[in-house]
C-alpha cells in the first residue's frame, strides 16, 4: 500500500496543477492529452488497490478531462461543418480554433469528433468550453454535448448563451441533472430533470457541436479548452423515495423561505398583507394601469395600438399609454402533477375521502414524456392545495384577490397566456384571451414541436376556428380585453419547408392538390414541370401520387411561393374569422417562437394588429423586422430560472441565483423598453412549476412565486421597481432619442490572425 500511497500522492500533485489553471478559467496547456490519459488510466489500475465497500462508489476521478485543446492541432476529417468555416490559429499565445459562419443555414456551425470511440463522462457533471466572439455582432449560441437520438435527451444535453462582440466567457453544460449520482439506477419518471439522473448516455460521448442559433449576421468565434469536469458525488438511492413534501416541495434541500409547515403558510398570507398594504401600486398608474399622467390620446372605449414620440404604445380604453408589462399562466393550477406510476414520489396523498381529494383529478394525453404514452393518467393540484391550507374554504375568492392586489403592487398591468377566467373576468386587470384551435386536419408530413400544421386549405381549419372563436363571445366587447392571442408557437419552419411536407403528404391532402392545382396552372403540362424540377413524372397524378420531394433548388421558386401561399391563408383567415366576432379587438398573432421566415414575419404584419413573439434570451435590444415592416411587438414568454432555491430544472434561459435572476430581469426590460418596437413583456410565468413536473414533465424555476405561492422576494423587487419607473423610462428615452433601433442584418468583418494551421469549410 505504500507504493501505492505514494503513486496516488504524485497524481494528486498533478490534478492540483490541473485544478489551478481550472481556477483560472482555462486548463494548463502542458498538460498534454497523453499526460492525463496516462494519470486516468494509471488512476484506473490503482484503485483495485483503494479500499471500497459495496454502499460506496470511490472510484478515483480527475478533477477534469481535455477533450479538445487544439495544441497539437487537429484532423480537419474531424471537424464537419455546416454553412461554416473553420481554421485552427495563434491566437494570445495558444492555438484556437476559429469558426466563422455563414447565414444561409438556421444552424450554422461545427461538429467536433472524437479521433476513435467515445469517452465515458459518466463521472463528470460539466463540460466546458472557453468561447471568444471575435465578430461585430452579439451571437445566440448553442453548445451541445453528444448526439443522442432522443430529441428531449438532444434538448437537455444542450445550453443557449449569448455572446456580446468581443466578449469572451467560459460556459458549462451540465450533462447530469444534479451535482451528485445514484450509485445504482433509479429511475424516475415524467419529468425533464430528475434528481440523481444523466441527460444521456454518457459513456457514449464522441463529439461536441457549437452552432450560431438562426443567424441575421455572418459570425466569427474562437473556441478553446473543451473539458469535461467536476466530479460527481456518488449516493446510494436508499432511503430517498419518497422525496416530495406534502406541500408538493422538493424534501431532500432546504432554502430560504422554505415552506415547513401549514402554520409558515398562513403567517406569510399575513405577513404579505401588510407589505401588500403598505405598497399599492404605482401612482402613475391609472384604472387600466395606463399612464395615468401621460398624454391624452383618442379614447375608443378598447384597447389599440399608436405609435407616439417614434415609440409604438398600447393605448388603453381611456385614451392613455399602455405599456403592457404581464405575466402569463396566471391560475390556481400550475402545480398539478401526475400521480399514475408516482405514488412511492409523494410523503403526503390524501385518502379518497379527505377533504382534499377535492384536488385530485383525470387528465389525458400529454404532448411530450412519459405521460404521452398513456391515454388517462390521475393528477393532484399541490397549487390548489396550498391554497386550501392558506386560506380555508375561500381559498378561491382569496387566491383572486391578493393576486389582483399582488400584480398592482409590483407595477405589473396585464394578465398573460392562459390565465384563469375568474380573473380574466373580474374587470380589475387587463388580460389577453388565447384562442386554440384543435380539431383540424394536418399536413401529413409536417412535423413541429407541438404537433403537426394546419392543413389551411382543409374545410376544417376555417370551421374550427369559428367554433373556437364563438366560445369567446363573453369578451368580445370588454373594455378589458388588451386582445387575442390566436394559437401558440406553430411550427411554421424554414422558408419552404411546409411546401416540401406538402408534397410528401398523401393524395387526397387538400394542401397537396391546392399546390398541383397552381403548379398546372403555371406549367401547363408535366413535361414543363419536370424539365424545371428535374423530376419525371408521367402525369399529374403521378406527382399527387409520390410522397417524394424534388430537389430543393431546382424547384425552388415554387416551394417558396406555395409556402408564402400557405402562410398568407393561414393569417388572411385568422384575421377575417376574428374581426368578423370581434370587430374591436386587437389580433395579437401567433405567439411567434424560435426563428421564423421573412415571409412568416412580413404575412403576420400585414394581418396582425401586434406581432407576438416568444423570446428566451438575455436581451431584446435587436428584436425587429425585415427591412420595411414597421408595427408593434408582444412579448408573449421570457424567464430566467436558477436551482437554488429547490428547483430540479433551471427553465430555458439560465440565471445563476435569485439574485442574478432579478438582474436578469431588469435588464431585459431595460432593453424592451428601448426598443421602440416592443410594447410590452409577459414573464412565463406566475408560479412555479412542481418538481415533478406538469403533464409534459416540465418542472422550471419559472415562478414570480412558488410552490407554496409565496413570492420569490428578488425577483419581485426587481418587478417592482421596473414597474414604478417604465412609463417615465421608455417616455423620457423617446423624447432625448436614446431608443435603440434593432439593427439590420449585415456582415461581419473577419478577424486578424496570426497563423493559419488547418482550414475546413462544408
């Protein structure tokens, strides 16, 4: 054992050099590959030697692995491209590799492969990377670790950042759900982090990916250091089911402000009183929480739209600037969870009999996870629950009325995306309607997050629609109502694309026959079509018959005008069949998500009131249009999540603490209220996500409040203090002209260089 203590001493000595240049952002670079290869392996044949007992896992772990460091440059077979190029230079005394990208692809970038076989990262819960943005332009980038098939695995092993010009940073992906493992598995369901649990496989790990997210600008990154570390602590997963309160709260953490006990939930329903109290609302506010001191506009009796000093406003029904800032998922409901297969998951379910069983109810299929599989699962609303204990029997009524009291005190004026009738109807907080429409017949072939698209050319879509919109009739003419949102983040694709899924779509698609009706109408015969398309076809109907699509750029000019032709019906529709129920109402669009067209963005100006766009990031500063179109903008979603405070899943866009959280949130409204398009932010959304995750397994720390509907206090004095300022903010920077116009696309410089080692481009 001596010369083993004494071998081990000597390794140890080298994963502390290695540690320190970890500190400093970067792994030391005469720490070869070969050199920690040796120590992993060597490390591997002496812990046969190291004590170890069948509860413990004492598997001896460097503190971190290279995996790319470039300094001895690179097989340029290795790094595969798309609409990229890349070189491996000098750059500040070290070889780097440089990615420059390109615009004509919504993931520009480069993949990364391992020489041979794959690494097992199953001991680590990090990978990081030392990224430079050495272009003119902020960057939206993802780093993603593998390639699993699953397409939520792809999603979880993946992190989005933002990288200002010049800026360089060290981000970290994390590839397991918490800092510690199970020593043996335990598998828990439903939800998209689960404590204990890898993201994927990881001991099939051989390749990263670094890609520009849906491009306006040509980019130019440095990338270095790619390493995986942190070890992982290892737990045995006895004794840790079940690992929910009754509070519906993660039970193995604790937190400020944790709830622990029925008498903390009815002390802080008193406590907030007082604060509530003693800090009503913004003094500029008026009844509709318009600008009460403002100018005074033309008064309809509903809300519009008007663009004031350069700036696009809401104008509420008294003639007052609006400046819509809301929050969505605004319900009693946010904490319902499923039950089905997750009994052992729960300390506290009440009996059948209970005063409580009140809470449980049936829900169907879910859109994403577990419970897609399964056609019926049982729920228990925890929200509803806690209310109850809060309250006692007029949990509702109270629940309605110190909410009310809770958006007024933080300076917030509108109740967002799927907040609850009694609310919506109270006539005390403006709010949006969201209209579904389900039921019509898809594009066969189309394929989308959500669901497939609409077939707009079937009868149904137009007759779904008008169902859908006569359920809305109790609002058509509230003065309330800031508008309608018509559906929810649609997969509207790359420009083409829905042509594409058309014609792969069976024959008797009406889409289909639509665009051979028009392609006949253009070509007159077959012949003409396939010399263009390059296809051959023997009739008509041998291409209403084929699911194959033709090649891409030879038909281009029709894909992209059936595509344009698919869009424009879409909207034309949507907004005849509204205004026609609902002649007074704003059409609020989409709810656009992700990257979106020119043609999705210039059809949804011309038909929409207000372009509503769903938009996860650190900033807004250059949310805008193509060239030409002018009209106002929704944020319908943002948030900013962190896992300190018991949470299992950060949300989409990281913050660090509830502290950075509330930073985070006052920036982003900074720059929407510079933006002289953007008339208003809606946080997504009130209250906190459970730990176990709602229908589709989401469990995001995306609450103002939490699971016990007590207010995450940062993030609120960050809302509050937003919400007493920003009609004099947004006023102040029109009439000094320090609004920011989003920029136009254009391309960016190339960088100076010192070395060009390997070049590869796709």
């Amino acid at each position: 054992m001596l010369i083993v203590d004494n071998f081990m001493s000597s390794v140890w000595s080298w994963l502390a050099l290695i540690q320190q240049g970890e500190t400093k952002g970067k792994i030391m670079k005469n720490l070869t590959l070969s050199r920690l290869a040796l120590i992993a392996a060597c490390t591997s044949l002496f812990s046969a030697c190291v004590s170890t007992t069948s509860n413990e896992k004492r598997e001896i772990v460097a503190d971190s692995i290279v995996l790319f460091d470039f300094e001895q440059g690179s097989d340029t077979s290795l790094l595969q491209t798309n609409d990229a190029k890349v070189r491996i230079i000098n750059h500040q005394g070290s070889k780097q590799l440089q990615l420059q990208t390109g615009i004509s692809s919504g993931a520009p970038g480069v993949t990364i492969k391992k020489p041979a076989g794959s690494w097992d990262l199953n001991n680590y819960y990090h990978v990081k990377m030392d990224i430079t943005n050495a272009g003119e332009h902020p960057a939206r980038i993802i780093f993603k670790v593998g390639d699993p098939e699953d397409g939520m695995q792809a999603w979880q092993m993946e992190i989005r950042f933002d990288l200002a010009p010049g800026e360089t940073k060290t981000v970290s992906d994390d590839i397991i759900t918490t800092p510690w493992r199970f020593t043996k598995p335990l598998n828990l369901l439903a939800m998209r982090a689960a404590p204990g649990q890898a993201k994927a496989d990881l001991s099939a790990i051989d390749q990263v990916k670094v890609t520009i997210n849906y491009p306006a600008n040509e980019h130019n990154l440095l990338i270095d250091n790619i390493r995986a570390t942190n070890p992982v602590r290892w737990k045995e997963p006895d004794g840790f089911l079940p690992f929910i309160d009754r509070f519906g709260q993660y039970k193995h953490a604790h937190w400020p402000g944790k709830t622990l006990s029925v008498d903390d939930l009815r002390q802080q329903a008193k406590d907030e009183q007082r604060e509530l109290n003693a800090n009503p609302g913004p003094k500029e506010f008026n009844q509709y929480g318009g600008w009460k001191n403002g100018p005074q506009l033309e008064a309809t009796g509903y809300f519009r739209v008007d663009k004031y000093q350069g700036a696009w406003w809401f104008v509420d029904p008294a003639g007052k600037l609006f400046w819509s800032h809301g929050v969505g998922v605004v319900n009693a409901g946010t904490a319902i969870t499923g039950i089905t297969d997750r009994e052992s998951y729960f300390e506290w379910l009440p009996t059948k009999d209970s005063p409580f069983a009140k809470f449980y109810s049936k829900a169907g299929r879910a859109s994403h996870g577990y419970y897609s599989t399964l056609a019926e699962r049982e729920t228990y609303n925890f929200t509803a629950s806690n209310l109850y204990q809060k309250y006692g029997d007029n949990w509702r009524e109270d629940f309605d009325r110190v909410t009310h009291a809770r958006l007024r005190s933080w300076g917030m004026n509108t109740l967002g995306v799927a907040s609850d009738r009694q609310l919506t109807t109270d006539g005390i907080t403006p709010y949006t309607e969201t209209v579904w429409v389900p039921g019509t017949r898809k594009i066969e072939a189309s394929k989308g997050y959500w669901g497939k698209f609409h077939d707009v050319f079937d009868p149904s879509f137009k007759r779904q629609l008008k169902k859908a919109l006569s359920n809305r009739q109790h609002t058509v003419d509230d003065p309330w109502l800031l508008g309608f949102f018509i559906e929810n983040e649609l997969s509207w694709g790359v420009e083409g694309s829905l042509a594409i899924a058309t014609l792969q779509s069976p024959a008797d698609q009406p889409a289909k026959i639509e665009f051979i009706k028009d392609l006949k109408n253009k070509y007159q015969n077959i012949r003409n079509l396939n010399k263009v398309w390059g296809t051959a076809h023997d009739s008509w109907d041998g291409l209403l018959q084929s699911t194959t699509a033709p090649n891409q750029n030879k038909a281009w000019d029709d894909l992209s005008e059936f595509y344009q032709k698919i869009v424009k019906t879409y909207f034309s529709t949507v907004r005849a069949e509204l205004k026609s129920v609902a002649p007074n109402a704003l059409y609020l669009g989409c709810r656009l998500a992700w990257a979106n067209s020119d043609s999705v963005i210039r059809t949804a100006a011309e038909y929409s009131d207000v372009i509503s766009m769903n938009k996860y990031q650190y900033h807004v500063t250059n949310v805008g249009f193509p060239k030409g179109v002018d009209k106002p903008i929704l944020i319908g979603e943002f948030h900013f999540g962190s896992l300190d405070r018991g949470a299992l899943h950060l949300g989409v866009v990281e913050a660090k603490s509830q502290s950075h959280r509330a930073e985070l949130y006052t920036e982003y409204l900074n720059s929407a209220l510079l933006n002289p398009y953007i008339v208003g932010t809606h946080w997504f959304q009130y209250a906190e996500q459970p730990p176990t995750g709602r229908g589709d397994g989401e469990n995001y720390n995306v609450g103002i409040v939490d699971l016990a509907d007590k207010p995450f206090p940062e993030l609120v004095k960050s809302i509050r203090e937003v919400g007493n300022r920003f009609y004099q903010f947004r006023s102040e920077a029109a009439k000094q002209g320090r609004l920011v116009q989003p920029k136009q696309p254009k391309k960016a410089k190339s960088i100076q260089i010192d070395e060009d080692a390997h070049t590869r481009s796709n």
